[in-house]
C-alpha cells in the first residue's frame, strides 16, 4: 500500500528534478531540424537527448512549410550533462528514426485495493504525449471515484512507467474480478476467462493470476508477456490463451553428409542459337587422394515436452547410420568419415561411395589407340572414328563426333557434337545419355535420353524419357521406345515418313519380347520344313519298305532337329508369357507430347492403345484412356533433364 509519507517524497523528487532539469525549447521545418538545434543548444549529441513533441509540424499542398516543429528537449538522466562530448560529432543518426518505430505516450489504469492507480509511458521517437483528458478520460471509463486531479497531471507530465495512486474507493473484494480456466488439446493449452470487477472491486495483479493458475493445474508453459498485458490491460469477457504445453521433438537421425553431387541426372544443358554448349557441364566430378568424401554427423538426443499441467512428454533420441564404401575408397578409424584412396572420378551406385579413376585420350579413338575397354570413366577430346569401340565402367564422355562405332558405359554417356552411326553404330549406357543429335543409330539407355537437334531415322530404347529440345528437336523416322514418356517439338515430317512411338512399358522388356516374337517365327518355319522333309521320308520309307543308310541317318537328324526347336519354343513361349503379365503389371501410362507438329506418318503405341496419324496436330499430348489413344493439349514433361536457354 502507498502510504502518504512516500507519496510525498516521490513528488518531492519529481519537483527536484524539474528545478535541476535543463529544458529548451526549439523549433525546425522537420523533427530533424528540430533536434539537431537542441543538440547544438545542450552541447550533447541527439542520442542523450530526450525530447517531447510540443506540437507537429505541417506542410501545405505544395510541400512547403506551413508550420514547424516545436519540440522541448532536455539532457537524458537525472542531471544535465554539459561540456564537451568526445562522442559528439555530426552524424546525428537520423537513419534510427523510422516510421514504424514511433511510439505515442499511453496511458493505464488499475483498480487495486490500495486506490486507483495510474501509469503513464513516455512518448518514443518522435510519437505524441499522453495528456490529463486522456487520463481522465480512462479513468472516468473504469471508476466514478474522486480522483486527485493534480497527481494526474503530475504523472501525466512525468510519464516514468511507474503505477501511482490518484484516487481511493471503498475496496471490497467480494466483487473482485472473477477468473475462470479451461484446459484444452491434450493438456497442452490453457485459456484463462476473467469477468470485470463489480463495484469497489479490483482487477487481477499477476501474482493472483499466477497463483489461480497454479491453484487449477497450470504450472508450465506461462506467456510472461501476455500476462504482463493482461495486468496493463485486462482482457474481460473473452478466453486468453495463457499457456501452452512444450511439443516433443524427436532427435534427428544421424546421416550421411556428402562431399560431392550424388545425382548426375540434373544437368543444365544451355543453348545459344539452338546448340548446346557443354563447357560448363562438369559431370565427371574428381577427387585426389586423402579427399574427404562424406560424414556422418551424429544422431540428436531428444527434447522431450511437457504439457500446462507439468506433465513430461518423451521425446525419441535419433538412430544410428553407417558410411557405405565401395572400391577405393576406406572409413576413419571410428567411421564418421570416408576418404578417396586414389585420384579419380567419386560416384554413388547403390548407397556405396567409389572412386574410380579416368582414363583420357587426348585425340580422337583410331588405329593409334584401338579399341578402348576401361574399368572406369573414360574421356574422349576428340571423335570416336568409324569401327572402333568404346566400353567403360563408369561414363564416357566424348568432346567431339561419333561415328559407325560401339558406345558401351555402365553409368552417363555425354557426346558433345553428335551420334552418326550410318545404320550400324550403337550406343548402350545405363544411365542417361545426351547428345547434339542421333543419327541412323541404335540406342539404350537406362534413364533419360536427352537430345538438341533431334532424332533421325534411328532406334531408341529409353526406361525413362526420349526429349527432344532446341529449335530443330524434332523426331523423323525410325522406332523410339520409352518406359514413361516421349517428348519433342516435333514428331514425323512432311514427307510423311514412318515414324513409331511407343511408350507405357519397359522398353528392353518389350524389345525383349519382339525379339522373341522373331525368333519364335523363325522356328516355326524352319519346323514347317522339317516336317516337309520327315512328310517325303516317311512316305519314301512307306512304299519302298525300308531306307538307304544315308537317308537314315538324315531321318533321325531330322527328328532330333525338329525335338529341339519344339524344346526352343517351348522355352520361348514361357518367357514371352512371363514378360507379357509383366508389361501387364506396370503401372506407368505414358505420354507422348509434340509442342509443335505432328505429321501424318506417325505411329502412336501408349501400352496396348494404338494410333495412326493421318492429320497434323498442333501443341498435343498423347494418352490412353480406356485401351484407346486420346489426344489432349500439350502437357510440357517434368524431365529429370533441365535444358536452358542463354540470350
């Protein structure tokens, strides 16, 4: 309770402070002007000054002045500081006041058993003061007690944030504030309801809050500030949320940190007037010897929760994990690091870190190198000339042409200009292959098939996508398979040239199955003329009774012939079955899109869905419904493939 005794010595105090306090009054076009006047008046720099906004100032339509700003300012702290600042200098630090950093004075008021208690706060950066109506006026909204109306003005002018008394009532508790909680969502939340005070009751402090929450269950998860508002401004007659409980959170598993990219399918491939420009590709990523290739960091413990009524929540402490290694590549002593063994190429095939090394010819594969076979990512700067071979391990890269020759790689293909295989040239990769263009070539890929100028008159064996970009990225000709989709600017030509396009299964499965399917053909035939033979054998035999030794001999080679080509068949018809409930099975649809023209000539396979084109199409997608080939808006593909495009 404030006795009158410190009443009187702190108004005493303020009154000191008035008469010691050294006040000027200056004016200026902007708050700036105003305050750089004090500052030269005070001798102090504007970030020990404090200062009260008098009045605002104003400009007219025209933006010229039409009344200043009057400002009182005053030396910060109890006394004045005169005399020279070392810190003082002309940079006034304007920059510091923003607009959404003013703050007007407020004012608050609380009723407490002690008397009515008014508190005042301070104006900040430039914002306006609270006034006595304003206090009167809040006052008057919570009390009709007399009040004391020179304390008002007192703590109105001073506005220090302290709570003083400015009025006494008659105090009874019974109409205190009534407070009610509601724990909710598990114990995790709290919402406190408070009903207003009656007559000659009082609002809450915080520490009757506290303790009614306490008293109910709430023990954990307090909203200090929200309380601390509560008690400048009491929220009545709606429900606050007060506390909220503490989710667990579970440890994070340890993982592997890698050193280097794991995923060579994103390649951006620029274009400059419609041709791809590899030099900044950097696919094949090399590591020295002692390189640290990955970490482990290590798994998080838990933070466990705790609900509003204190109870713990448990949390679960992360798992464990292990480096993976494969060839030339070894783990430190405790196994959170791998480090490269030799210099090479690092790759990850099947979770496993490798470091395999890369062989280079620098010039083109001819009679001078041979045919090259490599267990390891080989690098060609020049061509692959006509006849020779090229199989690796890992990729091939190869900076210049390929000819009539034999691509092989268990992992990317990358050829910088362009595949001219003259009917006979082959190229098989287990990844992803990109290329300027295929020409008269037989291709299978194990991913994507990514392409500039377009595909000629070749065959194509994607398991992923066929795409097709650049200003001539058009498919003319020749048979192209894909698992999921294929996607060009555009598909067959005017000449109408045969060009087939089957997507929606696997495509080695299905060539696979073609294959068969000509085999089996094969067979049957040479079974047919057997049969012919054993027909004129056997009648030979029936009307001369018995054989010459030689057409013996030629009879029984002709049975046996003809035991193994049904035991073949056989064979044939079992896989062929086993491949047909596997295409069956596969849940991939496909798609076939052309952003700009389909001729007619075009062969569309979507599954067991089949078109002919016979009329151009314009922007479409292909796609199956129901067994049937339905043609659709163009649908641009989500390849794994980002090809962009340099002005």
């Amino acid at each position: 309770m404030v006795k009158m005794s410190q009443l009187r010595s702190y108004m005493r105090q303020r009154l000191d402070e008035d008469k010691t306090r050294r006040f000027v009054h200056v004016s200026g076009d902007t708050l700036q002007d105003a305050l750089r006047e004090a500052s030269i008046e005070l001798s102090l720099p504007i970030k020990k000054i404090e200062y009260e906004v008098l009045e605002k100032g104003a400009k007219n339509v025209l933006g010229k002045t039409r009344k200043p700003f009057l400002v009182m300012a005053y030396p910060m702290g109890q006394g004045a500081e005169t005399g020279d600042d070392s810190s003082f200098d002309s940079d006034f630090g304007f920059d510091s006041l923003e607009p959404e950093t003013v703050r007007d004075g407020r004012v608050f008021v609380r009723l407490t058993p002690d008397g009515v208690m008014l508190k005042v706060t301070a104006p900040d950066r430039g914002g306006v003061r609270a006034t006595e109506r304003m206090a009167i006026e809040r006052i008057v909204a919570r009390t009709d007690t007399t009040v004391d109306t020179s304390m008002v003005a007192k703590v109105v002018k001073h506005a220090d944030g302290e709570y003083v008394r400015v009025g006494r009532y008659d105090y009874n508790p019974a109409y205190d504030a009534v407070l009610s909680v509601e724990i909710t969502d598990a114990e995790m939340k709290a919402w406190l309801t408070a009903l207003p005070p009656g007559k000659g009751g009082s609002d809450p402090d915080r520490d009757t809050l506290v303790t009614f929450l306490e008293s109910n269950g709430v023990v954990s998860g307090l909203n200090e500030d929200l309380l601390a508002q509560f008690v400048d401004e009491p929220m009545y007659k709606e429900p606050v949320l007060v506390a909220e409980g503490e989710k667990p959170e579970n440890g994070r598993d340890a993982r592997v940190v890698y050193n280097f990219e794991t995923d060579s399918s994103t390649v951006h491939l620029k274009e400059t007037d419609g041709k791809v420009d590899f030099k900044e590709l950097n696919l094949v990523q090399n590591v020295v010897e002692g390189q640290v290739l990955a970490k482990k960091s290590p798994p998080e413990r838990g933070k466990p929760g705790r609900t509003v009524t204190g109870k713990l929540l448990p949390a679960r402490d992360g798992g464990q994990t292990t480096i993976q290694i494969g060839k030339n590549v070894r783990l430190s002593d405790d196994g959170s690091a791998a480090y490269a063994e030799i210099n090479g190429q690092v790759t990850l095939l099947a979770g496993k870190i490798n470091v395999e090394p890369v062989y280079v010819i620098n010039g083109n594969v001819n009679l001078k190198t041979g045919n090259v076979l490599f267990l390891g990512t080989v690098l060609v700067k020049g061509n692959v000339d006509d006849g020779f071979s090229v199989k690796a391990a890992g990729n091939i890269e190869i900076m210049g042409n390929v000819g009539k020759s034999a691509l092989d790689a268990e992992g990317d293909i990358i050829v910088h200009q362009g595949i001219a295989g003259k009917n006979s040239g082959t190229v098989r990769c287990g990844k992803n292959l990109w290329s300027r263009f295929i020409e008269n070539a037989s291709v299978q890929a194990g991913g994507v098939v990514a392409v500039s100028d377009g595909i000629m008159n070749s065959e194509v064996d994607a398991n992923k996508k066929v795409v097709c970009r650049g200003k001539r990225a058009s498919i003319v000709g020749g048979h192209i398979r894909a698992s999921e989709e294929i996607d060009a600017k555009a598909l067959g030509s005017t000449a109408g040239v045969e060009t087939i396009l089957e997507v929606g299964y696997d495509p080695e499965r299905k060539k696979r199955f073609d294959d068969l399917s000509v085999r089996k053909e094969e067979l049957l035939k040479s079974q047919e003329e057997i049969d012919r033979n054993l027909g004129t054998l056997e009648n030979l035999k029936r009307n001369k009774g018995n054989l010459t030794k030689e057409k013996l001999e030629h009879l029984i080679a002709e049975q046996k012939h003809k035991q193994e080509i049904l035991r073949e068949i056989k064979k044939i018809d079992s896989e062929m079955q086993e491949i047909q409930e596997y295409l069956s099975q596969l849940k991939t649809h496909g798609r076939i899109s052309a952003s700009g023209t389909v001729f007619p000539g075009v062969k569309i396979h979507i599954k067991d869905a089949a078109l002919e084109v016979r009329n151009e199409f314009k922007a479409v997608t292909f796609i199956s419904e129901a067994n049937t080939v339905r043609v659709t808006k163009y649908v641009e593909t989500e390849t794994d493939v980002e090809v962009t495009r340099r002005s």
